[in-house]
C-alpha cells in the first residue's frame, strides 16, 4: 500500500473476480489480530522476551517465549475466574508452557504427554530451573517468593482422541477427587489432539478450557473434522489435505517476503522441484517431510534436492535431469503466484475448522469465543479456543487484553 502522500502506480489492473475474492476471504475469516499492539517484549533484543525473567527464557525461542508467557498468563486468569485447583497441559513436549504456569504462576499443574524422550528432558528441564530461581533468591533476597513452589507432575501417556484417557482426568494426590476442577490447556497440540481436548471439556470434572490447535493437516475425517451438527450440514464442507495443509502456513511471514521480493521468495519452487524428483524415485512416497534447509536462496536447484533427498532417506546421488530442474525454476514467479492465492484462502479454512470447534461446545450448551492472543507476525497459529461450562459475563474481554 502505498504511503501517505504517495501515488501508486500499477502495470496492470486485477481483475474484479479477484478483487471480490480477496475482499470475500478477508471478510469471512476470524480476525487474527490481537487486541494488544504487537509486542514490545523484543524491542531491546529480539531473543530475549523482556516479560519474562532470565531463568524461563533459558532453553526456550524468541517464539515459544512470547507464546508461554500469553497463554499462561490466560490460563492464571481463567483458573482464577472459574475456580479450577489443577491446569492439565495436552501435549506438553519439553514442558516449557507447564514449568511457567507451575515455577512462574504458582498454578498445580499436570502435564502429558506420549513422548518418554521429551518427558525426561521436561523433568531435567524442571530440577535446573528450579536451581536457577533458588540461585536468584539468594542474590535478590528483597524478591520474596511467597508459598511452596511445585514442579509440574509428568506423566507418560498418549491420549487416544477417539476414548476418554482416565489419566488425564484423575486429580494429583493433594487434591480430593470430589473437589477436583481441572482447566484443560494445549498449546498448538496437534492434529486430533486438540479435539480430544474437546471431548474431555464434556466431561463434568472439567471446568474451563484453553486450546491453540495446530497441524490441522493431520485431522481425521471422519472423526477429527467436521465435529458440530452444522458445518457437518453444510453442503462442500469436505477439506481435503492440501486446504488443510495450506491453512497452517505463515502468512504474515510470507507477505513481508512478496514485500521484499527477495530471492527468499524461491524457496517452493524449489520444494516443487524436489517433490517432482521424489515422486519419480519413489511414486508412493506422498507428502514427505522435508526438514528445513537452511539458506535455501543461496543454493543452486540441484544442490537444495541433494539435501532435500537425503533428509527423506533418498539418495542424494541419485541421477538428476538438470534441464528439467531449469525448467521447473523458471516457473518461479507462477509458483509465487500460486502459492499467495493458497494463503490468501489458508485464513478462511482455518476459520472453518475453529468455527466447527466452536459451535460444537455451543451445540451441547457450553459457553465458548475465539480470540487472538498471541501476535501473528510471531506465531501464526495465534487463535485460542476458550470454553467454560457457563457465561463469564465480559471477562472474556480481560482475557485477550495485554497486561502494561
């Protein structure tokens, strides 16, 4: 767009029908900007989140901070509004959102998750941070920790999303089965993991939820997607793979990249080349993970499917024809082209699958919203899914907004 007091000129003129697409899919998606301005916490160093202390940054990306930090600060102020005596965190990987919700918010927390390799990181994790806030105390004596501090308790346990996982329900040993209200978090669980979040919320020793899904590619359908009675009544509703796939891409990332029109902006066409070299070596090998590859513009065609061959246990001598790769790069800008009307679209599905989400709690007479809570620009996947088994009134309102 162009700046105040200037004039743009064009080359040529978009046609109406695109207009009006791009005018449709903007008006029909869930906003994703929050109600706070963008971040400040990076203003003085872009890898260090100035909201949270030394001892939490430790271990933990510019991303993840700023991630950890909003979601648990919402989770502290939803148990606090519903009451809840224990956070049970889905999915919790290296358990950085558990340790600040427990060690930096006081909260009693559970944390699962199937990987017995990130759970004994998580617990090693936990006793070294532990050491680093008793280390501060003594340095800082004026700062008083008031009350015990409680480690996450880990569990090892992979949630079956189609059955209630019993474990994930079951209080921690301080807390009386009959008192027990659980408040359910995950922050971007994967795929169908994120709906057996929802499946669990029915349950009556569940008071309060907070999911960011992720990975919708990986939904099953049925049964991951469509889950209310009316998106399952729309006409169309079906989401094959590929729109799936397409709504988990960063979109304000890729926009500053057509911004820069730099040589960064190859890096699918170059994916595309591979996925052609893939097909051929291995036709039943389909949507292969390709591990990042670092500095891809500065790479040849040839040299970015050497890599991508090997990270998809391929050889990455295989013979390659060199005109076809020519061919395929010059088909760069088409690419680019294709690729931004995919995410001009990726908004409006990820919309579709948060609103099924939603109206499946409404469908059974819970009360839940949607908000923005982390900045896009940071976290793509910024929207919350936030339930309770009654109305709290306008505090949904304080939820989203940004403590100064």
């Amino acid at each position: 767009m162009p700046g105040e007091g200037e004039v743009a000129r064009y080359r040529s003129v978009w046609p109406l029908t695109l207009l009006a697409l791009k005018s449709t899919a903007y008006a029909l998606a869930f906003t994703r900007t929050p109600g706070f301005q963008t971040p400040s916490e990076f203003l003085e160093n872009p890898s260090q989140s100035s909201r949270l202390t030394a001892p939490f940054r430790k271990h933990v990306r510019p991303k993840k901070q700023h991630e950890i930090r909003r979601l648990g600060e919402l989770v502290k102020k939803l148990s606090d509004l519903t009451g809840c005596t224990q956070v049970v965190d889905v999915g919790s990987g290296q358990g950085h959102l558990s340790r600040f919700m427990s060690l930096g918010l006081g909260l009693m927390v559970k944390s699962i998750e199937g990987d017995q390799r990130l759970v004994e990181r998580a617990q090693r994790l936990d006793q070294e941070l532990l050491q680093a806030l008793q280390k501060e105390e003594k340095r800082n004596p004026q700062v008083v920790h008031t009350g015990p501090r409680h480690c996450p308790h880990h569990v090892v346990r992979w949630v079956d999303p189609t059955a209630l996982c019993e474990e994930l329900l079951l209080p921690l040993e301080n807390s009386p089965q009959s008192e027990a209200r659980l408040l359910l978090t995950g922050l971007h669980a994967c795929g169908d993991l994120s709906v057996a979040l929802l499946r669990h919320f029915c349950r009556p020793e569940v008071a309060a939820l907070a999911s960011v899904g992720c990975c919708y590619m990986k939904l099953s359908d049925p049964g991951g997607y469509p889950l209310s009675q009316w998106v399952a009544g729309l006409p169309g509703r079906e989401l094959p793979y590929r729109l799936r796939e397409g709504a988990c891409h960063a979109l304000e990332e890729y926009a500053e990249r057509l911004q820069k029109a730099g040589p960064g902006l190859r890096t699918h066409c170059y994916r595309a080349a591979l996925e052609t070299v893939i097909r051929r070596a291995r036709p039943e090998l389909r949507r292969p993970g390709v591990q990042g590859i670092p500095r891809v513009h500065e790479l040849k065609i040839e040299e970015y499917v050497q890599r991508g061959l090997q990270r998809v246990g391929l050889d990455p001598h295989l013979p390659l024809n060199l005109a076809a790769l020519r061919a395929h790069q010059a088909q760069e800008n088409r690419v680019v082209a294709f690729f931004s009307l995919a995410l001009l679209l990726a908004p409006l599905v990820e919309t579709l699958i948060l609103l099924d989400r939603l109206l499946y709690l409404q469908e059974q007479g819970f009360h839940a919203e949607l908000l923005p809570i982390f900045s896009p620009e940071l976290s793509p996947r910024n929207l919350v899914l936030v339930a309770t088994k009654r109305p709290l009134g306008e505090t949904f309102s304080v939820l989203e907004t940004e403590d100064s």
